[in-house]
C-alpha cells in the first residue's frame, strides 16, 4: 500500500482543494516526517501521478505573492474510491506507517466500520505475535543463524505493542472518542467539493 497516495488523497479530501505546498504544509504539522518516510518531493509525484490516473484532478489556481500561481486539485470520483480502499488497508495494517495514516483519517469512516476494521487488525497482530512468540524457544536450529531467536522475539514484541495500543485506540471509539463521519451533524461539517 502506498502511505503517500493515503496521505496526499486525505489531505486534499480534507481540504476540498489544495495546492501541493498546502499538503505539504499540513503534513509537516503532523510530523509526519517522523513516523514515514515522505519527503516533499514525494508529495509532488503523488500529486503528478494521480491527476495522470484521474484521481485528483486541477481545480484552478490559487495567486501567490512568491511568484506563479499555485494549482489547486480536488478528488474525483475514483480519487474518492482509492482514498477508502487505501484507508480501509492502513487500518487493517500492523505495519506503523499505514496503521498511523489509517489513523490521521479514521474520521471518514463511520464508528462502526472503524472500530470492525481495527478489531480485525488486532486479532491478527494478536495472532501474528503468539505466533512468532511460539517459535522462540525452538530456535536457532544448528544451521539456522544465532540471531534468529532474538529477531524472532523482537517483531513479535514489537507486533504485541500496536495490538495493545490498537486495543487502546479502539475502546477510545466505542466510548465516543472522535467526530465520526456518521455522527449526528458530521454532514455539516464535511468540506465542499
């Protein structure tokens, strides 16, 4: 899954329009640079490559007092459609860098939807790190590499965490926490496109 086309798609989503310095601009607010690895010019190519694959397209220009006018860009229909599937797949992740874009857009999914999609991503990290956890005590066989057994145990604690901060996030849902898109008056608040 692509981290940058979630992220560049949700922001533009967010906005209704948004010129690339603006997706920029809120992505740096996030830190986003911290917990992936999108840089500025990645941003610039997702926004290339998706208005070529008619997800995004030029809404106009915005004036700039630095120079050309800036070009703005809003979802199309498929952009839209790209924007849930990659959404839904960064929740169901327990891979941090999706699992975390999932996050930063939870709120476009209804509250019931989100909460599915993350007890699902729990019980398979739950799974996945017994799983591995399992393993430990049989490793290294003699012509396996020393490390095995440490590297086995590292991925299975580090899985074990996001199950239970994922655990954390999902009992935050199911007592209200967040402005779901399917809450009473999210309509209103949705940007105009």
């Amino acid at each position: 899954m692509s981290v940058v086309r979630l992220l560049v798609l949700g922001v533009v989503r967010k906005y209704g329009r948004a010129h690339g310095y603006a997706v920029r601009r809120e992505l740096l607010s996030w830190r986003a640079e911290t917990w992936t690895e999108v840089k500025p010019g990645s941003i610039y190519h997702a926004l290339r490559q998706l208005t070529k694959e008619e997800k995004i397209r030029e809404a106009g220009t915005e004036e700039s007092g630095k120079g050309p006018g800036r070009t703005l860009y809003e979802l199309t229909g498929k952009g839209e459609a790209e924007f849930r599937e990659l959404l839904e797949a960064a929740l169901s992740s327990f891979r941090l860098e999706e699992l975390g874009a999932g996050v930063a857009f939870v709120q476009a999914l209804s509250r019931r939807r989100a909460i599915e999609l993350l007890k699902a991503q729990h019980r398979r990290a739950k799974e996945t790190s017994d799983g591995l956890q399992g393993l430990v005590p049989n490793f290294p066989h003699r012509d396996e590499p020393p490390h095995t057994r440490d590297l086995l145990a590292l991925w299975s604690g580090a899985i074990a965490a996001t199950a239970s901060w994922t655990e954390g996030l999902i009992r935050h849902l199911e007592s209200g926490g967040y402005f779901m898109a399917d809450d009473e008056g999210a309509d209103r608040l949705e940007t105009p496109r």
